[in-house]
C-alpha cells in the first residue's frame, strides 16, 4: 500500500545503505581551499532522493537560503560539512548525514566487505563529546585499547598532550536531525603507530589522572564481535554473551551461528547496542532464536537482548522481532528511532552523502519507530561518565538471563526445551 508523501522505491534490501549513487564531478581548486559547492550538491540530491516528496513540509528552497551562508563563509571543508548537517537537521530525519571518505571507507565499506578488506589499523575505542567533554563511549573486545586499560567512562584529558580536538579525530555519521551526543574515532597511523591518552577515571580530581599508551592494530568491529564472546556464571547460572557490533557483513551472523551452535549455556545475551546494516540480515538472526519459525531455531533456551540509544536502523527492527515473535525480553534504554532505507552518494569533495530514501514502517508491522524508538521491557538507569568501566546494562541483562535460566531449571526443563 502506498504511504502518502512517500517516494516508492522498486526494492531496497539495506536499512543502512548500499546503494551507492554516481559521484559529481570534482572541481579543481587550490589545496586546502573548503569547497562550499558541495552544499549545493547536498541541497540538490535531498530535493531529487528524500523519502517523501513533501520533504517533510519542510520549505526547502528557504532552509537552503538560511544555511548557505554558512557554507560560504567556511574556513575548512569540515565548516562546509557542518553547514549541510544544519540544512539536514531541519528534517528531522535519521540517515540523513555527511561523513569524510575516510570515515566512509574505515567504518562503513571496511566492515561490510570484512572477507575481502583487510581490517585498517585502529585503536579500537569510540569517544563520545558531552557537556563536560570527551568521555570513552566504548572499548572494542580485544582491541588495542583494551588492552592498555582504557574503560567506559573515562574522560579524556590529552591525546598526545594536547586538549582533545574534534578537528583531530574521526566525525562518525551523526543524525542531526534527532539530535544527541556525537560520536568520534582517534585518528592513527599505520600499524604500530603509537598515542598516549591522559584520563581521568573519577569525578573526583583528587585522585588523580592516568596515562595509557595505544599501539595501532589491524582490528574491525567482526574480530571484536569474535572477541566478544563469553560466559558468565550468574546466581548459579551459566549465561552466554555475544556482542552484535553491526549487522553490515554476514560474517558477524555467521560467528553468532556458531557461537550458539557450540554453547552450553543455559541462557544467552545478545548485545544490540551499535549501528544498524543489512536488511535481509536481520530475519537470519531473529530465526537463531524464533521457536515458532519454520525450522528449528539454534537456540530454545532463554534470551536475551539489549538496547539503548546507540540501538539503530536494522537493530531496530531486529529488536521489534525480537518483541514481536516473543523470543525474549528487552533490557537497557529506548532505541535512537532511526530506522529508514537509505542509499550513499559520493560528493564532488570525496565525502559521503547519506540520504533517507525509503519508509520502512513495513518492517515493523506497520508501527512507527522512526523519531521514537523502541521502549525495553527491563529499563536500566546510567549514566557514561566516569562510569569507570561499569556497563548497568550488560549487569542487569546478564541478571534477567539468570533469573529466566533458573525458573526454567525450577520447571524441570533442560537443554532443547521450550
């Protein structure tokens, strides 16, 4: 049925994107100069691609007006970016975004192509800018930073003895049109590359700041996916974990399969916290699970999965199933309420143009989610700074899977029950 307002689209397999557009022609200018121009570009292909005709009611023409300024009086091209992420925002529309080429190509085609891309050398930790500064929003399993003693909730002090700078690190996509905290990578060398972190762990400046060296390495969010993996025993009971980074490659899919295939646990956590990806990805997860599917799922045991602000696009839909088929509770915070189809298109500049391109309430029964989220059933209070690694999250997960376990046990059920 068709939704008023809403461009149809032939067929569109992504809810994050893969449908690549042709690049404008570059413009040849001095090095170094910003190229406002690309706003242009930018304006053009949302008037030409967004989801709805109507552009949300949002008088484009005018909104183009307001913010070319900005783009005009640009002193870099990230000024240039900055300006078509404010045109954007007045459609208060997920995926829809700019990123640089390097972001695109580290942390979107890099991670979609794992079997046929060697990983790029990285740090392994995402820092998230709040009113008090840059806080370690996480740490990749296995990761470099892992390993030197980086934890959730750090603040950073110093990267490399200088104040942290937006303008050193890696944007990473960033909705402005929903709004929130902004994420970012650490920029690195090659392999072996070195930064030194200076962190404070407590509120209190009393005790003091920490310094912790990073040595770059070959690492992706699939092998952190791999390294996520454990087991924890719980009120007695043996309960699994598995973090689900993104569901941009197969590969991270096939890694839960045979993570669940090989467990004997008695319960299982699946992380959804993290970017969305492939569409056609999300219905093989939720068939690990579906004890009413077609055939037999991996896994009859209980489940778990979490959610919070991170949780989006296909996550968000594989969290609704997840609902929906009954396969388990949802632990954590409401999800980012972004879950629309959407295609890149490569700008005149090299960066990447991500443009909301089709409504996607299909997936999700029909339901709304866009702009608002999806509630868990089990909400757990927080808060990132200095949390000092603590995740309250993964800890009441990790205790309703328990709790679920034990009942089960209680009603004389065992491996392969339900």
């Amino acid at each position: 049925m068709a939704l008023p307002g809403v461009r149809p689209l032939a067929s569109a397999t992504l809810l994050l994107a893969a449908a690549f557009l042709l690049p404008a022609p570059a413009r040849a200018r001095p090095p170094g100069e910003p190229d406002p121009g690309v706003f242009e570009e930018a304006w053009r292909l949302f008037r030409e691609r967004f989801y709805r005709r109507d552009l949300r009611g949002v008088d484009w023409k005018a909104a183009g007006e307001r913010h070319r300024p900005k783009a005009l009086r640009a002193r870099t091209q990230r000024d240039v970016h900055e300006a078509i992420l404010d045109l954007l925002a007045e459609l208060k529309a997920s995926h829809a975004t700019v990123v640089s080429d390097q972001v695109y190509r580290r942390f979107y085609e890099a991670e979609g192509k794992s079997q046929l891309v060697p990983p790029p050398p990285q740090f392994g930790l995402q820092l998230v800018r709040l009113e008090e500064g840059f806080f370690v929003g996480h740490v990749l399993f296995g990761s470099p930073a892992e390993a030197a003693g980086a934890k959730r909730g750090d603040r950073v002090l110093s990267v490399d003895g200088r104040l942290p700078d937006p303008r050193d690190m890696f944007a990473l996509g960033y909705d402005s049109g929903l709004g929130g905290p902004r994420a970012y990578r650490l920029r690195c060398g090659e392999a072996g590359s070195r930064t030194v972190l200076g962190l404070e762990r407590f509120r209190d400046p009393k005790y003091g700041r920490l310094t912790v060296t990073l040595t770059a390495v070959p690492w992706n969010e699939v092998e952190a996916a791999r390294a996520s993996y454990h087991e924890f025993a719980v009120h007695g009971a043996q309960v699994a974990y598995f973090r689900l980074y993104h569901l941009l490659s197969r590969d991270v899919v096939l890694l839960l399969a045979e993570r669940l295939a090989r467990s004997r646990a008695e319960a299982f956590v699946l992380d959804l916290r993290g970017m969305g990806g492939r569409a056609p990805l999300v219905d093989e997860v939720l068939s690990f699970f579906d004890r009413n599917g077609p055939g037999r799922a991996l896994w009859e045991r209980p489940a778990v999965a979490l959610i919070d602000g991170s949780s989006r696009s296909a996550k968000e839909v594989l969290a609704w199933g997840w609902r929906s088929r009954g396969v388990g509770p949802l632990v954590g915070r409401r999800t980012a309420g972004a879950i629309l189809g959407a295609q890149f298109a490569r700008l005149s500049d090299g960066s990447w143009l991500m443009i909301p391109v089709m409504d996607m309430r299909s997936a999700t029964g029909g339901v709304v989610v866009e702009g608002k989220g999806i509630a868990p059933d089990v909400e757990v209070a927080g808060d990132l700074r200095w949390a000092r690694g603590r995740d309250e999250i993964l800890a009441k997960g990790l205790e309703v899977a328990a709790e679920r376990a034990l009942a089960a046990r209680r009603a004389g059920r065992r491996h392969g029950w339900h």
